[in-house]
C-alpha cells in the first residue's frame, strides 16, 4: 500500500506528463520557501507562459466546487511562493503567468481549475 506522500508525488508525475503533452516544460519540482510550497513550475516556450500548479490526488473527483474552500484558503500561500521563485528567478518575470490547481483521479487529469494571478 503506499503512503500519501508516494500517492501526492505519483499524482504530481502524472500531471508533469500531462503538461508536458501540451508543450511545457518544467522549471521546477515542489518549489518550497518556509510558508509554502508550488508543486509544479512550468513554462511553455512557444507563448512565453509561466503555469504554477498545485496538485491534489483524489480517489474520486470533488463534486460541484467543493474545491473551493480549500483554495481561497491555499492560494495565499501559493501566492507567496509564486513572489519568492520570481524573485528568485527574475528572467521569467516578463512572462504571461497563471495559477492551476490540478485534480488527478484514477490515473489521469481529471480537471484544473485556473486560479489567476495576484
């Protein structure tokens, strides 16, 4: 049986792999700072886009928008580790940016969800 830690990194390769199909690549894996942690950085090249990815493994996926709650209250944190790896990172600073959190579900991608931008 595997630990929640192996099922979030399993989860966290599935979704690399399903960006990696729509041309991203990646730039970082659980890109942590104290207050934080973003599980996938990626760029995609062709229209210079940053996508910030925050990762859940779900037996099944939440219906409706039970999603919400836990965002509003992650998406300050991710928001805070978004800042640090710019900072970090200021050659990506010009680039169109997004915010995702990502379900996986059996296997596969089952929705994201667009978070936005500060």
């Amino acid at each position: 049986m595997k630990t929640t830690k192996e099922k979030g990194a399993e989860a966290e390769r599935i979704a690399e792999k399903f960006y990696q199909s729509l041309g991203h690549s990646v730039l970082a894996r659980n890109y942590r700072i104290p207050s934080g942690e973003i599980d996938l950085v990626l760029i995609n090249d062709r229209i210079f886009e940053l996508v910030f990815v925050e990762v859940k493994s779900r037996k099944v996926f939440p219906e409706g928008e039970a999603w919400e709650p836990y965002w509003k209250e992650k998406k300050r944190k991710l928001r805070t580790a978004m800042r640090s790896f710019l900072n970090r990172y200021p050659e990506y600073g010009p680039a169109e940016m997004r915010l995702e959190i990502v379900y996986v579900t059996q296997g596969r991608v089952s929705q994201c969800f667009d978070g936005g931008f500060f």
